[in-house]
C-alpha cells in the first residue's frame, strides 16, 4: 500500500507539525485541499491537546496529524541550570530584567505521559507522528490496534531503521537543512545529512514508504525527492508565510528579508539542535565560554524568559523564528492557494 492510500490523501504533501506556528486553521486548509495538515501537541498538556483535536476536527472531515516529542525527560541539575542563568544575567540586565531563579521542565516528554497516550486512544486521531524518538513498543502497539497511522522522524539510518522495526508505518527522512528541531534521536550524535543524500540512501535501505522533509519549498523540490524514491514531502517553512499559521508579524516580516538566506543550527536556544533565522539568540547565547547546557526543554524556559524580558523593552532581536534553508522561496499565500500552486508545479 502507498503512502498516499495509507495516509488516505489525495496529493504526496504533509504540511508539518510546528509547535508555535502550526493551528487547526491550517492543517485544516492543508488537508481540506487533498495533503496532509498537521498540528503539534509536543508542548500541549492532554487537556489542551484535546481542545486543539477537537477544533481541527471541526475544520475538516479529512485526515490530519497529531506530532508528539519522544525526548529523553530532562535530567535536573540545578548547578548546570545556575551557570547558564547566570551565563544569561547580562542579557537580562540589557533588557530591563531578571533570570528566573530556577528553571522548569516546560513540555512533558510523551515517553513520560501516560495520560496523553490515554487521550490519544480515546480520541483516535487519524495520524499520529514522533519526533525525538520513540515510546515504548507497547505504546507504539496500542496505537497501531487503535487503527491510528504512525510516522516517525529519522535523520540517520539507525533511526530509520528502528522506526521500522517498531512497526512504524513510514520514515520521515529529515535533512540539516529543515527548519526547526532536528529529529535527531540523541543530542550528542547528528550526522547532518542533506535531505537528498538522506532519501536517496534510505529508499533502498527500508522497506517501509519514506517521506522527505528539508529545504522543500515548490513543486521542483517535490519532484526531486519523489525521484529520488520518496513517497511523499514533508514542508514546514513553506506553509509558515501562510495566513492561517501563527507567525506573528515580525517573523514573517524576517521571511521576507535577507535574513531568510542565513539560517543556523544551534542548541543554545532550546537544549537540542534547531534551525532558524540568526538574531540575537544565535550570536549571543552560545560562546566559546558557554557553560554546559541545562537540558531540553530546560534551557527553553531560560530562552522563554529572555525573550518575555525583550519583548517588555520592545527589542525584537530575541525571536525564537525557526525556519529552513529553503526560507528564501516561503510565499505569502493562503495554504489552499500554496497547495494549488504546489501541485501545479509538480505537473510542469
């Protein structure tokens, strides 16, 4: 079976579940147009997580996805948490503000969440896809008995290859030039594989459909990675411009200036490794002598702090704007139009 006729869907393209700039309204528009929209519940609570299925199914009658963070919980070490606030001090005395005095584990590792995995049984979402890992096969299996599709990310062939033996119906092979977090199952190991050298070596490797994701952005991108054996593309960045998303104005207005052509990589913002448009965040945060990172989401919340700090004194150089390598081609449509124009483009 195909991953289209899988996923039920009518076109090869999943919009992606960004955590701060997905909503119902788009994954709704996605899916509505015959892809695959998204939403991501990895800092959601199963209450809110619950309200936000329950909106987009008030949107839609079509499949849609519900991404979850498989993270290792977050390890408290309050002397690691102590120098990096105190590493942070002097950005926060610029700003007008105070460090937090302890840091908190602000989004709870599906691994850890019993009471998620029990909402997700009830509600039976049609998709539900992992990121960071995964949970224990038994819940992977109480999923899959529920009838809910299951996707996972992988950014190297080991992953790739225990998400297949878990049972997961599909790999999301994600490329160092996707925007946002890596999918990388540890911190410490990323191989950085481009999205093309990653799908090309993965097809033949896995017999389980793959899903491209990474530096995506119209219809010649989706041809490439469908030539290369990829069932179907995952795009992030390029429904962020999108109305329905939740980028608010400076960071789509960042889309549109050259800052889209310099994306990084760097931990210094969350604890794990994640791509976006360069400020203040990424020059300043991370220094040769940076003490060790809290771990993730811990640093996070120092991150959140900051940035609550800079927005009070109207500095807007400590954004968190995760974006892709492909950030120069994001077009300002409505998602219907994207997708008209996506599937256009294939066709040329």
């Amino acid at each position: 079976m195909s991953i289209r006729q899988r996923l039920a869907i009518d076109h090869p393209i999943i919009q992606a579940p960004m955590v701060g700039v997905s909503t119902p309204a788009l994954a709704a528009a996605v899916s509505n147009a015959g892809g695959l929209g998204s939403v991501g519940l990895g800092a959601s609570t199963p209450a809110q997580a619950r309200e936000t299925i329950a909106q987009l199914r008030g949107l839609t009658d079509r499949p849609f996805n519900v991404n979850l963070f498989c993270h290792r919980p977050a390890q408290a070490d309050a002397a690691c948490e102590a120098r990096w606030l105190e590493h942070l001090r002097p950005l926060f005395t610029e700003l007008g503000g105070e460090p937090p005095a302890a840091l908190r584990e602000i989004y709870r590792s599906f691994v850890d969440d019993p009471q998620m995995l029990e909402l997700l049984l009830e509600v039976r979402p049609p998709v539900v896809s992992f990121h960071f890992g995964l949970p224990e096969q038994r819940w992977i299996d109480h999923l899959k008995a529920a009838g809910i599709t299951l996707l996972a990310c992988a950014t190297n062939l080991d992953e790739a290859r225990a998400i297949e033996a878990a049972g997961i119906d599909a790999v999301i092979a994600q490329g160092y030039e996707a925007g946002g977090h890596r999918g990388i199952f540890d911190p410490e190991h990323d191989d950085r594989l481009g999205t093309l050298a990653l799908v090309g070596s993965l097809v033949p490797a896995l017999n389980v459909p793959v899903i491209a994701a990474g530096g995506i952005m119209d219809g010649r991108g989706i041809r490439a990675a469908l030539a290369l054996g990829a069932e179907a593309v995952q795009m992030g960045t390029a429904f962020i411009a999108c109305p329905e998303s939740s980028a608010n104005a400076a960071y789509r207005a960042a889309l549109r200036s050259d800052k889209a052509w310099h994306t990084q990589v760097t931990a210094a913002i969350s604890g794990r490794p994640a791509r976006g448009l360069v400020n203040r965040l990424f020059t300043d945060l991370q220094s040769p002598d940076a003490p060790a990172l809290p771990d993730y989401p811990m640093t996070y919340d120092a991150t959140k702090a900051l940035l609550a700090a800079a927005q009070a004194s109207g500095n807007g150089d400590f954004a968190v704007q995760w974006a892709g390598q492909g950030a120069p081609l994001a077009r300002e449509l409505p998602a219907a139009e994207l997708m008209a124009a996506l599937l256009a483009e294939m066709q040329s």
